[in-house]
C-alpha cells in the first residue's frame, strides 16, 4: 500500500484522463485504494486535486467518499475553507458532497466544518462564495434538522446579514449578483420559515424591530413574508416546541423539504403535495399573479384545482390568446397537469387549443400512467430528456428565451429541437439512406414526435397508425424544413435575441426598479410577459423552439413535440391538423396503458441521436454544442431558482455573451470541442447527471478560453453598451455567474431529486393503498360469500335442527313407550315376584310339613321298632309264659296229686298216734325258745355291729384329723425348713463372710510375715539375736524361723522321723484335706495331689506336717494347711513380732473356733462343739459331718498347742491317726465340705515360699 | 375384696376419691402379717402400688432376701448379718482399710469387695473404677434412704447383687428399648435426638447401672427401686424417657449437644456437694471425651424434688401402660 500511496498519488491528473477504460481503472484503483486505506493523505491529494483542477472525476470520488474518510475528508474542507482562494471550490466540493448525500452527512453538524460555513457566511465579502455557501446551506438544513438548532441564530444572522445586503450592498457587488444573492436569500428565507417558524418569526420580528433594519424589512423581507402563508406551526408550535429533536424524527429529508415548500405561496418555491410535480414555468406567471392581486390565493394555491381554474383566468387577461383561458376554465377542478398544456398553448398557436382540449381528456389518465410506473420511470425520462437535451445545444437560445420552466422540464422541451438541429443534416441523409423502415425515420427524424407516435403504433395498431405514419412522414419533411429553416435563421435570431434581449433587458431592469418596491423583482410576472411578448415577436423562429415549452415527462415532451410538429405543420401548411389530433387523441387515450415506452424510446433516441451527431455531424456542429451547452442548462435552471425578472435578465444577459461568443469563436471551439465530442463519447456510457455537469464544465472552461482571447475592445464595446462595468469585471463576474449558476443548478436539482423520492414514496403508498383497496374488495367479496355460506349454512341447521328436533320427539315417543313397557314389565315382574315369594312360603310350609311328617315317620318307625321290639319281648314272654302254663299246669297235677297223698296221709296219722302232737308242742316250745334266743343274739349283734360302725366312723375322723394334722405338720414342717433354709443361708452368707475375712486376714498376716522374713534376710544378725536359745547355729535364718522353740522341733522331727514311713498317708492326708473341698469341684487333683506328696516326701526334712503340704500346693490349694505351715512358722516368731503375730492368731484361731460352730449349728450344737472342739478335737460323729476345716483348725492347734499348751502327743496321734479319716468323711460331709472349698492362693505362694528356704535350708 | 372383713369398708370410697395409698396400706399390712411372707405377693404389690416408707425398708429386706420370709427367724436373721456386718467391719478396721475418718460409703464398698474377694491388696490400691463408681452411688442413694448403717449395708449389697445377677443381661439392651418407645410415644424428640446425635450422649451409665442413684431425690428414687427390687428393670426405661419427655422442649430446642447440655445446666442448678469429689475425677474421665454425659450426669444428678416427683409417677404411669400391670393378687 505505502508503495502505491505515491502512484495514486500521481493517477490524480490521471483522472482527466479522455480515455475511458483508463479512468475507470484509475477510479476504480483509487475507490479500492480509499476502501483499504484509513489515512486522510489520499483524499486531502483528492480534495488538493480538486481545488486545483476542478475536476468532475474527482467530485465524483470525493462526493461518494464511504464512511471512514468522512472526518478526513471534512476536516480537509474546514482546513480549505480557512484559505481565502480555496473557498468558493471548498463549497462547491461541500456542495456536491451535501447534495449527494452521504449517511454519514448528518454528522457534519459535529464537525467544525458548519462552523467555519456558517463563520464564512457571516463574514465573507465575496458574493460568489456568500450565494454558494448559502445554496450549501440550503441544502444541508434538512439533513441537519437537529443539530441545526444550535446553530439556528447563526442561520438567522446569516440570513439578516445577506437580507441587509441587498439594500447596503456592502461587498459593493454588481447588481447581478445581488440578484442571485437575493433569490438565495430567497430559498434560505423559504427554508428557515418552513423549517423553523416560531423562532425565525420571532427572530425576525426582533431583528426588524431595529430602526436600522426597517428598511431592509421594507425592502426584502416583506417581499417574501408576502410569498408566504402561515405556519401552521406558527399558531399550534412553541418555540422550544420547534426545536425539538423528536420533531424532526418522523421526517425525512425530503419531506423536511416539501413541508418548507408548503408553506410557500411562491408557485416557484411551493410545491403542490396533490399535484405533485411542479407547475411548468409558463404557468406559474398565472399563479404568480394572484398573491399581489388576490387575497384569496393562498387557498387557492392550497387547493391545486381551484388555483388552477383561478389561475388561468388571472393569466388570461395577460395573454394574448383568448382560447386558454375558455379551456382552462373547462377542466374547472381538473387537476395542474392541466394547466400546464393550457399554459403553453398561449404560447402555441391556436391549434394547440384542439390539442390541450385533447390533454385534459388523457391528462388525468397520464397522471396515473406517471404515478404508477416504478420509480425509475419516473425518474428516469427526466434526466434523459435533460441528458439528450444537453447533448444538443443548438437549441439553447431558444429554450432560453422561450423555455423558463423548471430545469428538468426545460431540458426536454430543448431535447426536441436539438434533433431538429442536428436532424437537419441527418435527415437528408437518413431519407437517402434509411428513409424506408419508418421506424427508423421516427427516432432519427424527430425523437420526441416519433416518441409519441411509435406508441400508437404500437399500442393502438389501428388506422392511426396509419395516419401517424403518414403525419410521421410529412413530419420529417416539415421538420426538416423547419429545421432548415431555424438554421438559417439561427444566426438572424440570436443577433435579433440579442438586441431584443438587451432592450428587455433595459426594460426590465427599469420596469424592475420600477415595480421593485411594489412587487418584488422576484415576480414572474415580468418573464412570463416577457416570454410571451418574445415568442410574439418572433413566432417563426420560436415557432419550434417555443413550442418545445418545458414538459417535465415524456408526455409533455410529447405534446411539445406535438406542438412542434403542429407548429411545423402550421409553417408548413398546416394540413393533416385533424388527423393528428386524432391520432394523439388515440395515443394520449392509450398511453397510460403503457406508460414505459415512453420512457425507453426517449432514451434510446435521444442516445442514438446523440450518438449519430458526434459520429457524423461532430465537426459541424459541435461548436456550437459546448457554447451553447454549459449556459443554456444553467439558465433553465437558474430561472427555476431566481425570481423570473432576475432570471430573465441573467438569461439575457449570458444567453447574449454566449452568442456572442458564439458568432465569435464558432470555428474556434468548433475545432477545440472535436475533443469534447470525444468526451461526451465516454460519457454517453456514465449517468446524465454526470454528463450535464461535465458539459457544464466544459462549457465555462470554453467559455473562460474564448472570453481570455476575446479582445477587450469588443467586450468593452459591448458592455459599454449596456452601461456595465469594466469588461475585466464582467468577464470576472460572467464567470462567477457561471459558477453561481451551476450551483444554482446543483440545488435546484437536488431539490428535484427529493422530490422525486417523495415522488416514489407517495407512488408505494398509492400502489399500496390501491392493493389494500383490492385486498380490501377481495375480502368483501370473501365476506359475501362466507355470509352467503352463513346463510346456507344457517338454513342446514335450521333444517338440521328440525330433523333433529323431530327425531328427538320420535325418541321422546319411542321412550315413552319404551318406560310405559318398562313399567308393565316390572309390574309383571313384580307380580311374578310375590307369586314367587307366595310359592316360596308355601314351599316352605310344605318343606315344615315335609319336616313334620319326617319327623312323624321317625317317631312312627320309632315306635314300630319298639312295637317290633316289645313284641319280640311279649313273644319271649309268650313263650316262657306258655312254659311257665304249661309247668304250672303239671305243677296242679302235682298238687293234685300231693293233696291226694297228703289228705291220704293226714287220714293216716290221724290213724297213726296223738303223742306226736306233744312231743310237737315241745318241739315248739323251745323251738320258740330258740327263735327268741336268737332274737336276742340278732339284736345283740346289731348292737354291736352299731357300736363297730360308730367306732370306725370315729377312727376315720380321727384319720382325718391326723391327716390334718400330718399336712399341717409338713407344712410346718415346710415352714420351718425355708425358715431354717433362710436362717441357715444367712448364717452361710456369714460363715461365707466369715471365710473371707478370714482369708483376708490370713493373706495380711502372711504379708505381713514375708514383709517381715524380706527384712530378716536383710538383717540376720537382729534375726538370730531375737532367736535367743536357737541351738542351730548353721542354718541362721531357715532355722531361726523355722525352730525357734528347740524341744518342739524336736518332737516334731521325732514324730517326722517316727512317722516317716506313714507320712506319706498322712501327707496324702493333708494334701487330701484341702484337696478334699476341691474334691467336690475336682476330684482329679486327688491323685495327683498324692503322687507329687508322695515324690516330695524326702526331701521336706522338717517334720511338720505342714511342711509336707507344700509340695503339693504348687496344684491345689491347701487352705486348710496353712495353719500347720504358720503354725511351723510360729515358733520362729519367737521375736517381737511372732509374739504378735501368734497373739493375733491365736485371737484369730480362737474367733474361729467361735466360727467353728456354723455347720454344727444346724443340729444346734454350736454352742457345745465349740467347747468340745476345743476341749475334745475327737468328736468322731460330728466330725464325719464336721468340714474339713475342723481338721485344719485341729491340726493348726496341736501345732499351736505344742507351743503353748503342750498337748499330749497320744492325743495329738489320734488326731493325726484320725485326719485320714476325717478326710474320708469330710469327703462324705460334702456340702460343709464346700463351704471350705475357696482359699485364697496368696497364702499357697507363701508356702511354695516357705517351701523354698526349707529347701535353701536344706541343702 | 369388698367382703374381705379386714378391709376398711370405705375402701372402695377411698378409691374413688384416690386415696389410694390407705388401701394400699392396709393391704400391705396384711400381706405382712402372713407368717411366711409370700415374697411373690411382696414383690406384685410393689410392682402395683407404691410402698407406703414406713414398711420400705422392710419389705426390701424380705424382698431382697436380707430377712427370711418367716418372721420367726427375723431376728435370729437379724442378728447373723448384724454380726456378719460388724465381723467384716471389724476385719476392715483391723487391716486398716477402713478407719474412722472414712466415709461410710466407702466402707460399705470396702466390705462388699470384701465378701466378694475383690479387695485389693492395701498396698495396691486403685482409685475406684466404673463399677466401684455405680456401687458407690447407689451406696450414697442408700445411705440417703436407710439410717441403720448395717441394714443399708446389707441393702446396697443385696440390690447390687440381685441388680448384677437379674439385670446384668439386660442393662446393655436398655438404651435400644428406651430408644423404641421414645419412637412410640414422641417420635420428633427420638428424631431431634438422634439428628443433634445427642441420643448417643445420654447418660445411659448413670440411669441404667445405677439405677437413677444421684439423679433423682431420694424420696423418688425410692419408688423407682421399689419396681427395681420387686423384680423389674424396665422401669429404668420410662423413668429416662420420662425425663427427656419432661424436658422436650428445651431438648428440642436445641440443635446441638451442647445445647442441651446448656438446657440441662439451667435446670438443674444443684450440683451436690458431696459429689464434688466425683465430679472431679468424673471431669478428668468424661467431660474431655463425652462432656454432654458429664452435664447431663450434672443435671440429673439431682432434680428438684417436684418435677422427679411428677417424672416418676409419669414414668410408672408409663410403665404400666406399656409393660401392663402385674396382675398378681394382692
């Protein structure tokens, strides 16, 4: 990129570039080079560039700059704008730019570019900068409306400076400046009134309070006040409310521009919303009129029917021809497209009446064919119309003087007879070589006539076609004709123009100064008189110019065209009005059906003819092209911007120095513009716009090249003629001019475009609303057709409703029946039911009875078997009973026979004695005897049998009563047991208790003991004094403790030495011993207890029993041994301490005596076993049930005793003798055995202790 | 019953108004005067009613087997354990375990380690551990009830030991019963509990192996050892519940263990001062490891006498309905 920068650098000049392939490529670098690059150094060379060259190519690129250069670009400006030179090319930069508009314009009014605009606007002195930056200004207010509010009383003092100089004329300006500044002055009045009403009134009304501004306010300000209506927002606005940015929200830029335009009364300046385009110029003369002579205007020129109709009546009278005025008043509320036909046909002649009447009947109907092509149809034909126009400048002069309607309307109106110019030439030549395809006699011949007519043709293929033919035939031939004929009087003319025009001038400047208090030169009133008068005065050479009055659409150049053909006809010899005015009628009639032809043949031909001209042509007639082409645009244009006197006046005067120059330098451009034509070549393929501007371009720069070599004479001359000033001047202040008017131009075609965007938008709306309205009517028709449906519908269910209705009722019946056999049947059923219950109460009496007889038949089987059965009985009895007769029967024969024998005896003792009845008293006597006898024994018997009976039934109560007793006893005795048990387990738990203290004490002692031995170890000496009498010295502690009393050692041993052989039973003994309660729980211990015993016997020395225990303690305890063991420890006590010791045991031993008794107490003998026990230890009965605790106490006291007491040794034998035994019956005494069964160990450990010196001693 | 001739024809009155306690009386005065006194009748009638205090000690006796059922032998009974209590006493003294200055509790437990061959050696001594630690309460809740020192020794000794050898199988299932009838009669507290994880903390040891000794007053321990000597362990259960039932609300009130605690600090301002000397140790045992046993053991170490009251009788209340009541004739 840094590589290029300094070749685009250089293309800059390239951009002038004739060769069109080159400057695209270069613009096309350059764009791409602007689109890549963010640095300002490229457009600042641009904007130099530009300053420099004026170039368009660089307007171009400068114009559409994107985004990001904005600032660079704007900044360069402000920068340019402080130079003094580079001011007017810095606005008019700014203007293209403005014009153009960007998005990014709105941020301008950040920038301090607007202020150093509105900086040089208040200060600047030269005239030419003041008008453009105004335009400038202008143009941007719309597109600021927010960011303008701050500045707003800069744009007041603006426009009160530039007002007052109208009057003071401070810069000592020409006047024809003043007249441009004061139609800027104009628009900007317009612009701040539309746009901000409240406070310019306001300003105005405080600015021209001042007795130095009244004559200002006189002079300029009423003036245009008087050109407006009011504000609507004058009466409803504030003026904080005016300021307010979200007024401006809704408004686009273009509607910011057509709401200033309403206000306005100026037909110039207005715009008519409903009708959309601009009046054609030669109408607004009519409307003009009215606000000086009729309050009434401003209604009317708010209602565009009624201005029309009013306006052509106010025109009338200024007119010449009478019949406008009569059709012009015919349409009557016809819309202003009229208007314009009528206007022109004053300036046709009256044939053109035939013609308007023919345009208001297709009028409206080209207002829809205008308003429903897209945008581009719209927009199009205009520029070019106004490209084609531009391209033939031959017929500048004419336009200029008779043309002074809108620029985009002019421009059409000056396409047509361009052609006929440059048809001229053409023609003869296309009659020889083309004349045969017709069609192409039409676009080459006349462009816009063919235009039109090609339509017909092609639209309505009837007879007109024909005719149009045939008028296009005759067409050439009178074009070219008149054409020949305006070539001849070209130059006639424009030295005839410019006389005429210059007295005009004159006249108008006086008539100006005249009216300028009264009217305002501003009034149109002048131009359009003056326009008028000037096609009057020259009707033949206007007759084609004048004609081609400035229609702003196709249709308008067509009626131009039309009006030029029939002119030329009329020049010609006028034949074939009719059929013409037939054949428009038809086309006019046809054409909004097709309202894109127009478009695209206009185009095509004027291109073509374009081309055709430079091609052929170029080198004859180009010169005259560039003088004519820069200044005719602009005056067009200028007219539209400048009230019409000014306008007129500049006209003249520049249409007059152009021809001038043009008589003067024709062959001179004629060979210098042959490298235009080669431009306007490349430029055919860019827009219009762009070749206008080029042209104009071109033009001035031309224009500056003749005007430099025009010899100052002459131009003196000429300006001496008029009265001017210096020609230096004037040169200076033509080109001014010429710079003023391009801008002019430039604003009044940026003016254009907003309203062709307005144009587009009203256009989608219309299009809108009609689609809505179709919408609208399909639904209406849907609606019909539904409610139709609705109705068929609702008929269906009404129909439907009966039906049902019926089938409801038939359902009702068919219910209704259906329950009332409902009913019958439950009724039925019902009776069925009691029947059945009936039935069923009766089959169960029958089941009772069925029961009954049931139980009947039992009982009569019952008794049937029993009948069965007696009978079976009475049969037996029968039987035996018939046995029984029948024995009794021989039991009678017996009888019988017995009584015979009986009476046969009887008879024979009474034969045999009488002394037996004696000896049968006897017999009876004491048979009686006896019988009492036994009587009495009986009696007796019974007596005793009484007296047994009464005896046992006493011993049984006295059983019962032992019984008793004998229950009562056990339970007693029961009682006496658990009272016994419980007794006893209390003294148990005693005994227990008892045990355990001492236990207890036992195991104190014998800690106590060995506590004692550990401190004999420690000091024997003490030990062995305290032995005193102990013999053995050898063994001095063993023996100390162990036999401390001699002489009972010695037994001891003698009984140890004595008892040797039987020790071994008796150690068995005393192992059994304690092992003997263990027996209860372990009888095993036994044998081993004896085994070990009987192991260990030789080497227990000592003699004491006690001594052969502790071999076997290391098993079993032996508790009750321990006694023999302290025991045989005693007598080592023989110190302090032992004597204690054996004091404590002896209150010990003696308590356990005491304790002793337990068991026995069961036989209550405790008492008395204590004393035997300590009397006598023999107590063979009780010791059997004695517990092994006896012996031990008993082997513990013969131990004890030996010391004390001396016990006889037989007794202590017998004891010894008895302890096996006892043992044997200790083991039978069980459970007092038990009781002894727990001995603490400790006292064990302290014989294996024990057990262990004796060893020591021993060895 | 209403024909017995020995009962107050107003009893069936007495019942109605509530005075339940004459009836009761009577009826135990008659149950005493069998000869051999039907224990199981004792035991029933103490499982039922509660003892009137002028027989208690009494009836303990007979029915913790210090007195024989024969009130003939009473005496000669009597007089065994008094010298079987004054033998051991003596043996103490003259061992020296025991000397004047030491407290009466701990010669009863000297004596009963005595008579069950635990007495450790003087020389080797220990300080008294957990079960040491039970007896001693209970020993304190005694001593509190029984004047006579050797009838008390011979309670303590016998409660323990009929305690040991008929609950000592039970004792560890009594947190788990408490557990489900606390779900059955207040299932939110059991819940509360068991979220703040204070149903762990409680103070099974003190309730359950001693018997509520040191928690409640005297004069309501009483009638939970009534039940606990007549044979039922279970009471032990409703007596804990109870408490935590009596103290729901501040219980639930409290998310955290620590706050109970706090409650249980508030309510019970007693700290006794005899137990001073336990709780000194007690701190160095339990209050590092389980400081809400150790406060909870401060709270119900002793109650006041009113609410232990209504706890008690809510808990035999509670007892009964869940265990039923004995139904023993009386």
């Amino acid at each position: 990129m840094a590589r290029e920068q300094p070749n685009v650098g250089d293309l800059l000049p390239l951009l002038e570039s004739s060769d069109i392939h080159q400057l695209e490529e270069i613009k096309g670098l350059i764009n791409e080079h602007l689109s890549t690059e963010r640095g300002a150094m490229l457009l600042n060379g641009l904007v130099d560039y530009f300053l420099e060259t004026n170039s368009a190519q660089a307007i171009h690129i400068l114009s559409s700059v994107r985004e990001p250069h904005d600032k660079h670009l704007l900044d360069k400006m402000n920068e340019c704008m402080t130079k003094q030179a580079c001011r007017l090319p810095t606005l008019t930069l700014l203007g293209h730019v403005v014009r153009k508009q960007p998005s990014w314009i709105h941020k301008i009014a950040r920038y301090p570019l607007l202020l150093s605009l509105l900086k040089c606007l208040k200060t600047d002195l030269d005239v030419v900068v003041l008008i453009t930056g105004v335009l400038v200004l202008i143009t941007l207010l719309p597109m600021i409306p927010q960011a303008g509010k701050q500045h707003l009383y800069e744009f007041f003092d603006i426009f009160g400076r530039l007002a007052s100089w109208n009057l003071k004329n401070p810069g000592h300006i020409s006047e024809v400046y003043l007249i441009h500044l004061h139609a800027s002055i104009y628009s900007l009045f317009h612009r701040l009134y539309g746009m901000y009403p409240c406070n310019f009134v306001s300003y105005l009304r405080s600015h021209y309070n001042m007795k130095e501004n009244v004559d200002t306010f006189e002079e300029v300000v009423k003036p245009m006040l008087e050109h407006v209506r009011i504000h609507p927002e004058l009466v409803t606005g504030t003026k904080d409310q005016e300021l307010d940015p979200t007024r401006w929200k809704k408004f686009e830029i273009h509607d910011i521009v057509i709401e200033c335009a309403k206000v306005s009364l100026d037909p110039k300046e207005a715009s008519c919303e409903e009708g959309y385009a601009p009046m054609p110029g030669n109408f607004y003369p009519h409307l003009e009129l009215r606000p000086q002579e009729s309050v009434s205007s401003p209604y009317t020129d708010f209602h565009n029917s009624y201005g029309s109709s009013s306006s052509t009546p106010f025109s009338t009278p200024r007119q010449p021809l009478p019949p406008p005025l009569s059709l012009a008043s015919l349409p009557g509320t016809q819309s202003l497209y009229r208007s314009p036909q009528t206007s022109r046909s004053p300036n046709s002649s009256c044939e053109l009446d035939t013609t308007c009447g023919v345009k208001e009947l297709w009028s409206p109907s080209s207002l829809c064919g205008m308003a429903t092509p897209p945008s581009s149809s719209g927009m199009s034909p205009n520029p070019e119309l106004s490209h084609s126009a531009s391209h033939l400048p031959g017929h500048r002069v004419h336009s200029t003087s008779g043309g002074k309607g809108t620029p985009a309307s002019s421009t059409p109106a000056t396409s047509s007879p361009p052609h006929t110019l440059s048809d001229f030439p053409i023609i003869p030549l296309l009659s020889n070589t083309t004349s045969p395809p017709q069609k192409d006699d039409h676009p080459v011949e006349a462009a816009k006539p063919s235009l039109v007519k090609q339509e017909p043709i092609r639209d309505s293929e009837k007879g007109g076609e024909v005719i149009n033919r045939d008028v296009g035939g005759g067409e050439t031939i009178s074009m070219t004709l008149s054409v020949f004929m305006k070539e001849q009087e070209l130059q006639q003319r424009t030295e005839r123009e410019e006389t005429a025009i210059s007295e005009e001038l004159l006249k108008i400047t006086k008539d100006k100064r005249d009216l300028a208090g009264v009217r305002g030169f501003d009034s149109p009133f002048y131009r359009t008189t003056e326009t008028l008068t000037g096609t009057q005065e020259k009707p033949l050479p206007n007759l084609p110019l004048g004609g081609p009055m400035p229609p702003r659409d196709p249709h308008h150049a067509v009626s131009t065209s039309d009006n030029e053909l029939e002119n030329a006809q009329g020049g010609i010899g006028g034949g074939g009005d009719s059929s013409t005015g037939l054949a428009l009628d038809q086309s006019w009639s046809i054409e909004p059906v097709c309202p894109f032809s127009p478009i695209q043949h206009p185009l095509h031909q004027s291109l073509s003819a374009l081309e055709d001209e430079v091609a052929k042509f170029g080198g004859l007639f180009s010169p005259s092209h560039p003088m004519k082409k820069p200044s005719l645009p602009y005056e067009a244009l200028f007219d539209l911007a400048l009230p019409r006197a000014a306008s007129l006046f500049v006209g003249r005067r520049t249409s007059e120095a152009r021809g001038r120059a043009a008589l003067e330098k024709l062959c001179q451009r004629q060979e210098g513009l042959e490298d235009r034509e080669e431009e306007g070549k490349g430029i055919v393929s860019a827009s219009p716009l762009e070749v206008l501007d080029h042209l104009v371009q071109q033009g001035s720069d031309t224009h500056d090249k003749v005007l430099k070599r025009l010899p100052l004479p002459s131009k003196s001359a000429d300006w001496t003629h008029f009265g001017g000033s210096a020609p230096l001047d004037e040169l200076h202040t033509l080109r001014s001019q010429l710079l003023l008017l391009h801008s002019q131009l430039l604003y009044e075609r940026y003016k254009r475009e907003q309203h062709a965007v307005r144009n587009r938008r009203l256009l989608r709306r219309v299009i809108n609303a009609t689609a809505l309205e179709e919408q609208n009517n399909a639904m209406k028709d849907q609606l019909n057709l539904q409610s139709v449906d609705v109705v068929t519908l609702k008929e269906s269910l009404q129909v439907e409703q009966q039906r049902c209705r019926q089938l409801w009722d038939d359902r009702e019946t068919v219910v209704t029946r259906l329950h009332s056999q409902v009913r019958q049947l439950q009724q039925g059923r019902d009776d069925y039911y009691t029947k059945n219950q009936e039935l069923q109460s009766q089959l169960n009496e029958y089941q009772k009875k069925m029961n009954d007889l049931e139980a009947d038949l039992q009982r009569a089987n019952n008794k049937v078997c029993h009948t069965g059965h007696l009978l079976n009985q009475m049969t037996i009895k029968l039987s035996t009973s018939e046995s029984t007769q029948q024995q009794m029967s021989f039991l009678n024969k017996q009888l019988l026979l017995l009584g015979e024998a009986h009476k046969l005896d009887v008879l024979q003792q009474q034969h045999t004695g009488s002394d037996n009845t004696k000896e049968a008293q006897m017999v009876q006597v004491s048979w009686g005897k006896e019988v009492e006898r036994l009587r009495q024994s009986l009696l007796q018997q019974g007596q005793k049998l009484e007296a047994a009976q009464q005896r046992v039934g006493e011993l049984e109560t006295h059983l019962t009563k032992k019984e008793h007793l004998i229950v009562e006893q056990k339970k007693f005795l029961e009682d006496v047991k658990g009272q016994a048990k419980g007794e006893l387990q209390a003294s148990e738990s005693r005994y227990q208790a008892q045990r355990r203290v001492t236990q207890l004490l036992q195991t104190e002692l014998l800690h106590l003991y060995s506590r004692l031995e550990m401190e004999g170890h420690t000091c024997p000496t003490t030990a062995s004094a305290a032995g005193g009498s102990s013999t053995d010295p050898g063994p001095p502690i063993d023996s100390s403790i162990m036999e401390p009393d001699g002489s009972v050692t010695l037994g001891t041993n003698e009984w140890s030495d004595d008892r040797r052989p039987s020790q071994s039973p008796r150690g068995n003994g005393s192992t059994l011993l304690p092992g003997k309660p263990k027996a209860n729980n372990s009888p095993k211990a036994l044998p081993v207890n004896s085994a070990s015993s009987t192991q260990d016997i030789p080497p227990p020395l000592l003699v004491e029993p006690s001594f052969s225990c502790p071999h076997a303690p290391l098993a079993t305890p032996m508790p009750p041994d321990a006694a023999p063991l302290t025991v045989g420890s005693y007598p080592s006590a023989n110190s302090f301490l032992g004597m204690r010791a054996r004091e404590l045991f002896r209150n010990k031993s003696e308590s356990q005596c005491d304790e002793e008794p337990p068991p026995p107490h069961l036989a209550g003998l405790s008492q008395g076993l204590k004393t035997e026990l300590c009397v006598e230890p023999l107590f063979p009965p009780l010791g059997n049930a004695l517990t092994c605790p006896v012996p031990a106490s008993i082997l513990g006291a013969p131990l004890t005793v030996p010391a004390k007491e001396h016990l006889p040794e037989t007794r202590q034998r017998a004891i010894k003798q008895e302890s096996p035994r006892r043992k044997m019956g200790g083991a039978r005494g069980g459970g007092a055995a038990a009781a002894s069964a727990a001995q603490p160990r400790q006292q064990q450990q302290f014989r294996i202790m024990d057990y262990n010196e004796t060893q020591q001693e021993h060895s | 019953m209403a024909e017995d001739p020995q009962r107050n024809f107003r009893s069936a009155y007495y019942e109605k108004v509530g005075f339940r306690g004459v009836e009761e009386k009577k009826s135990l005065e008659i149950l005493l005067k069998d000869n051999p006194l039907d224990v199981e009748k004792l035991s029933t009638f103490s499982q039922r009613f509660p003892l009137p205090s002028m027989y208690r000690i009494h009836v303990w006796k007979v029915l913790l087997g210090i007195l024989p059922p024969h009130n003939d032998s009473h005496s000669l009974v009597g007089g065994y354990r008094r010298e079987q209590y004054q033998d051991v006493l003596e043996a103490l003294k003259v061992m020296r375990f025991v000397h004047m200055a030491t407290p009466q509790t701990q010669v009863y437990l000297r004596m009963f380690q005595l008579e069950s061959q635990v007495l450790p050696r003087r020389s080797d001594t220990l300080p008294p551990d957990e079960e040491d630690e039970d007896f001693l309460s209970i020993a304190r809740a005694m001593e509190e009830i029984v004047e006579d020192p050797m009838d008390c020794y011979w309670l303590i000794k016998s409660f323990v030991n009929q305690f040991n050898n008929k609950f000592g199988d039970s004792i560890p299932h009594l947190p788990k019963s408490l557990e489900h009838y606390l779900s059955v009669e207040e299932p939110r507290l059991l819940n509360h509990l068991k979220n703040t994880g204070a149903l762990a903390m409680l103070p099974y040891s003190l309730w359950f192996r001693r018997c509520f000794a040191g928690c409640l007053p005297e004069s309501s321990l009483q009638r939970v050892w009534d039940k606990v000597i007549s044979g039922s362990c279970k009471i032990l259960v409703f007596v804990a519940m109870e408490i935590l039932l009596s103290y729901k609300i501040m219980v639930m009130g409290n998310s955290r263990p620590e706050g109970v605690v706090n409650i249980l600090c508030n309510v019970s301002d007693v700290i006794i001062i005899g137990g001073s000397v336990r709780i000194s140790w007690r701190f160095e045992t339990f209050l590092l490891c389980l400081p809400i046993t150790l406060l909870c053991f401060l709270l119900y170490y002793q109650m006041p006498q009113e609410n232990t009251d209504a706890i008690v009788t809510k808990a035999i209340d509670l007892w009964h309905k869940y265990c039923g009541t004995p139904m023993h004739s009386v």
